[in-house]
C-alpha cells in the first residue's frame, strides 16, 4: 500500500471517528458535513484520476510498441532498397542493365518508406502526449490525496484553515483531472 493511500485511510479513520461523536453545535455539525461532501467529491476525483492514470499509461506503452514496429518495417524496407541498389550498382559496374521491375521495386519502397516516417513520427507524438497526461493524472491523484489528509485532520484537530488549504490543494489536483480529460478528447 502506497504511503499516500496509507494517509488517506488514517486521515478517512480519524475522521469517522470524529463525525461518530456527533457535536451538538448545529455550525460544527454543518462544517462536519461540507468536510465530508468536499471529501468525497474529492475521493471521487481521485478514482477517476487513477484510473485515467492507468488507461492513459497503456495508451502510452501501445503507441510505443506501435512506433517500435514501424521503425521494424521501416528499416526492413530501407535495407531492402539498399540491397537492390548495390544489385544494381554491381550490375552497372559490369556493363549490364539492371531489371527494370526492381528499379519500379525500388520505388514502391522509397514511398512506403517516406509513409512508414510519417507514421513513426505520428505515434511517437502521441506517445509522448499519452505520456505527459499520464503523469498529469498522477500528479493530480496525489493531490487529491493531499487535500483529503488535510480535511481528514481538519476534523480531527477542529482547524478550519487546515479544511481550507485541503480544499485548496484538491482544487489544483482536481484542475490536473479536468486538464487531463480536456488532452484526451482533443
């Protein structure tokens, strides 16, 4: 278990246990429920960074094996047309004419050569975006959790302030999220 979701149960634990003493100040009681509505929007947040974290990462790896296999071909082709050109060269040097098939075949490969380095270039482009969101997503989880500890100990300790910079710190680690999503749809 990560430190961060160790700290979140405790805070999570240590809250419970404060909520159960149930104050009877009607003010303290609201504040106890505004801290565990922004508490669990905020877990619900988190969730879902984490998940997206996940899925955005295995996008991430896809693309990657994706562009590996295209720089596979693309080289195979390259090595391809160099073989049919020293062919040729050889051929020349000899006083004979190359085969007029191959030279069309040295064509074909050049093109799906300059078509294989577009794509290589298209897959790692979105590799690395696929990358960067994937640790936009992790960031923001770990602020999420920040902020969830600090309500948790809000409670605990009974310090407003403490709420407000949770709230604060989930609001940043909830902007990653919508950042984030916002990357994906584009």
């Amino acid at each position: 278990m990560s430190e961060q979701s160790e700290s979140a149960e405790l805070a999570s634990e240590l809250f419970l246990d404060q909520v159960e003493q149930d104050p009877h100040d009607p003010q303290e009681r609201n504040w106890h429920r505004r801290v565990a509505l922004s508490t669990l929007i905020f877990a619900m947040l988190a969730a879902l960074g984490g998940l997206l974290s996940g899925i955005t990462a295995h996008d991430s790896q896809l693309e990657k094996t994706e562009e590996i296999i295209s720089l596979t071909i693309l080289e195979g082709d390259r090595i391809s047309v160099e073989i049919l050109k020293a062919k040729h060269d050889i051929l020349l040097s000899m006083g004979e004419s190359p085969d007029e098939g191959e030279l069309a075949a040295i064509q074909v490969f050049e093109a799906v050569i300059a078509e294989k380095r577009e794509e290589v270039v298209e897959e790692d482009t979105l590799a690395q975006v696929l990358g960067q969101t994937h640790l936009v997503f992790a960031i923001s989880v770990a602020f999420l959790a920040a902020g969830i500890s600090l309500r948790g100990m809000a409670v605990v300790v009974s310090e407003k302030w403490l709420w407000i910079i949770g709230l604060f710190i989930g609001v940043v680690g909830s902007m990653g999220i919508v950042w984030g999503i916002s990357k994906m749809l584009i």
